[in-house]
C-alpha cells in the first residue's frame, strides 16, 4: 500500500469519526482540545458505556485508561464512539414530546412528521428500544402494525406499559440521524447484546469501519 492509499484511509477515518460527533465535541476535536491528556470521556464498546481518561493521542490513534479497570487500550479514530452524556440529558430535559401507552392514543402523536429519534421505554423489564424517523408517527404506526415482527413490536403487542420520547435532529446538535441515533444507543445501553431491543448499534455505530494500527 502507497502513501497516497495510505493517507486517503486516514483520511477516511477521521471523517467516519467525525460524523458521529455532536457540534461541541467536533468544535472540540476540531481545535485539538478533545484528545487532550488527561481529558475524560464516554466511551461505548460492545460491553456498554465507559469512562475513559486519554493517555496519549498523535492525530489517528488514541491511547487511554479504562477508569474502572485501570487497563490501557488503543484505538484508531473510526473505531472509537466518543459521545456526550451531558449533552444527551440537555436534550432528554427539554423533550416535550412524551406519551404514556396508559395515557395517550396514536392520535395524541399523529403531528410529529419531523425528523427525529424516538425511545420507547418497557417500563414492565426496564429496557430501551431508539429508532429514527423521517417522520415520526409513521414509524410507530409501523412498530403498532400487526406484520411487525421485531422483539420491541411483539412486546408492545402484548399490552406492555411503555412511554415514548420523541428528540427533533432540528436544534439537537448533531447533523444526521444516524449519528443522534447511535448516540442515544449508547446512552441507554440499549443494544440487544447488553440490555436492550436494539438490534444494531445504530448506522453510524462504533466498529463500522477498520484502520489497522500497522498503517500509522
């Protein structure tokens, strides 16, 4: 492999990293100051949420310390999901769309035709499910249908107690919805393989992509 193939993968993965950042960490990257030493930050792996203090970083790969653990790990950009639970609850408290299954109806929610993430929450066992939407009452027209054969569908078919948060992409920070959506994934840790009905960590999710260490 050339230079030039070489570059264009870093290149790559940056850009891949990047899109998953909302606008104050990408302002953060942008200027140097995310990756600083010492710096901590949400970090999801396929074993959930961590918290992470940054060792080293020389422009594509991050060194750090797993605080729980006290072990190191390396990672190039396009391998990590850095994300911003401060931000995520900003945007969870100031969700004005919210409905209970004991409350509302599909008609209490029929106007929201904008882009956005919904979460629905099994109250009954206490976990999550976050989709996307181009316009969100569809989407749960679709999850309410009786063809829906996912495990969320099924639940909500058999009369769990549940409620529903819809997040605007307009206002939230974030310039797709795959990325908001990856984000609130991690968030509520809601991918199957954790606690959750989430099949995928999302479109924009961490581990899409791959830059091996030996091209740095």
């Amino acid at each position: 492999m050339n230079h030039e193939q070489k570059e264009e993968l870093r290149e790559n993965a940056r850009t891949t990293f990047k899109a998953r950042l909302d606008d104050e960490l990408l302002n953060r990257f942008n200027e140097g100051k995310l990756f600083a030493k010492g710096s901590v930050l949400d970090w999801e792996n396929l074993n959930g949420t961590n918290e992470i203090t940054v060792l080293d970083y020389n422009g594509m790969l991050v060194k750090f310390k797993i605080n729980t653990t006290g072990n190191t790990e390396k990672f190039t950009l396009d391998n990590l999901f850095i994300y911003n639970k401060a931000h995520l609850q900003s945007l969870l408290s100031a969700c004005k769309e919210m409905y209970d299954s004991e409350k509302n109806t599909l008609e209490d929610f029929l106007h929201i035709d904008y882009d956005c993430v919904y979460i629905i929450h099994d109250e009954d066992c206490d976990k999550y499910y976050v989709g996307q939407a181009k316009h969100g009452s569809w989407r749960i027209k679709d999850h309410l249908h009786e063809s829906a054969t996912g495990d969320i569908d099924k639940r909500i078919r058999e009369g769990m107690k549940y409620t529903l948060r819809f997040i605007p992409l307009e206002g939230s920070g974030y310039r797709s919805l795959d990325a908001l959506e990856a984000a609130f994934i991690a968030y509520y840790n809601s991918f199957y393989k954790n606690n959750g009905y989430n099949k995928t960590r999302g479109n924009n999710g961490p581990g899409d992509h791959r830059v091996t260490t030996a091209l740095l």
